[in-house]
C-alpha cells in the first residue's frame, strides 16, 4: 500500500473514532435529558443543596439532584471509577440509599429510584423501596451504636488509618 492509502485509511479509522465519541456524548446528554431537569449540582452548573433531617440525624449533598417530569426528585452520584461489571458496588448503593432518605425526609416525597453514574456515564439505576430503606436506616443505627470489636486492629494496621484519632478500637 502507498503512503497516500495509508494515509487515507489513518484519517477514514480517525474519523470513525471521532464519530463514535461523538455518539456516545449526544446518547449521554439525550440520557441526562431523560432523567429529568438539573435542580440542584455540586460542580456549578447549578445551585448545590445540602440535605439535612434532624429526623435521622443525616446530612448530605448529591453531585446532583434531577426533578422528574411527574415532580419527584432524584439524587445522582457521579463516580470516577469505571462501572463495575457486577452492578453497583455496595458502598455507592448505600451512599444513593442516604440521599433517597435525606430527600423523602426533606421534600415529604419518596424519589423513585436513585442513579450512580459511572466513568463514561454508565447509569445504574438504585431502587427505592421497603428494601432499601431497611438496609440505609439498619446501616445508620449500626454506626451510630458502640464500637462491638469485629475489627482486629494491630498497631500496623491502625497507624496508616485515617480514624485512627477518633477511632475507639485502635490498638495500644
């Protein structure tokens, strides 16, 4: 092949590349769309809103919050990490199933799901239901009881931690 075709074959599998970034980027905003009005950010494209219930003695703040066409609001957390292959990780669920709780106790509206949007806007949709509401309130009553000694601190382990000041099992 001449230097002209594969020249020509370069700029044809460049713009191909090109096209489908591009698709992804529209199929991402027509999502966004989808999933309801951006009432609320905590990256400027609009106004941050901290959630807080007295109730369950809980404070946050989604990186978004969406308004649905049917008015129901949705809390979005977006995520860095690339999405894993076996859902939502339990950390990321629990955390949505918190702001789910912090806007039904807020507003006086039960959203209806939760997201958690991963690197290249991989969408995971948390549902909100008897369920999840079971496991995020058992969660917040588990942290906010004493310390029960499941961990098996070590002086190496709990050097390097970052509760290691507050924590109230740190080992000697």
């Amino acid at each position: 092949m001449s230097l002209a075709g594969e020249l020509e074959l370069l700029v044809g599998i460049v713009g191909l590349v090109l096209l489908g970034v591009g698709a992804l980027t529209l199929a991402r905003i027509a999502r966004a769309r989808g999933s309801g009005t951006l009432v609320a950010a905590d990256d400027g494209r609009a106004p941050p809103l901290d959630l807080v219930s007295e109730e369950f003695g809980l404070v946050g703040r989604p990186d978004e919050i969406r308004r649905r066409s049917d008015g129901r609001l949705v809390p979005v957390e977006i995520k860095s990490r690339v999405a894993p292959p076996s859902g939502v990780l339990g950390s990321h669920r629990v955390q949505v199933e918190a702001y789910c709780l912090l806007l039904e106790s807020t507003s006086g509206r039960s959203p209806p799901y939760g997201l958690v949007v991963y690197r290249g806007g991989i969408e995971r949709i948390v549902p909100w239901d008897a369920r999840a509401r079971h496991e995020v309130t058992c969660f917040l009553a588990e942290l906010r009881s004493p310390y029960d000694g499941r961990a098996t601190p070590t002086p190496g382990k709990c050097r390097g931690c970052r509760w290691h000041d507050g924590c109230d099992a740190r080992a000697g």
